[in-house]
C-alpha cells in the first residue's frame, strides 16, 4: 500500500481550500483519508498553511511519500528540510 501525504480539495466554486491530508494513493482526490495534517488557503491574502509538523515528520519517518505541491508546503512550514 502506498501512502501519500496530499492535498484534498474543498471549498466552492473557483474558491478553493485545502487540507493536507495522509491518503492511499489509490482513492480518489476528495475520498477518505488516513489523517488530516493541516490545512492551506490560498484565497486569502497572505495566504495561510497551518501544518502539523510533527504529524508530518512522522509519516515521512513512516514512509509516506509527499506531492510536489505538498513537498513545497512542508518546506515553507518547515517540517522538512530542503
């Protein structure tokens, strides 16, 4: 089973919202989730992640591979180094 740490869309139309979510990666972009990490709104200004980062060393440490957009969060969060 491959676990990705991911982004899960909410919110309405042309107003989106986040939360970074541990997901396998088999189910389907808005489907069920592992565990909710934290969340990133891009429609505010600045725009605003909170992100557990001990929740998120952890599944890393466990294996749990981050996305490209996830990765670039988690950096600017500072829960990985980069």
């Amino acid at each position: 089973m491959a676990v990705k740490i991911r982004l899960k869309r909410l919110g309405a139309k042309k107003a989106p919202f986040y939360r970074i979510v541990v997901a396998d990666s088999r189910t389907p972009r808005g489907g069920k989730s592992i565990a909710e990490l934290g969340y990133y709104d891009p429609t505010k200004t600045p725009s605003v992640l909170k992100v557990d980062v001990e929740g998120a060393k952890k599944w890393i440490g466990n294996g749990a591979q981050p996305t490209d957009t996830v990765k670039a969060l988690l950096k600017k969060a500072g829960a990985i180094e980069g």
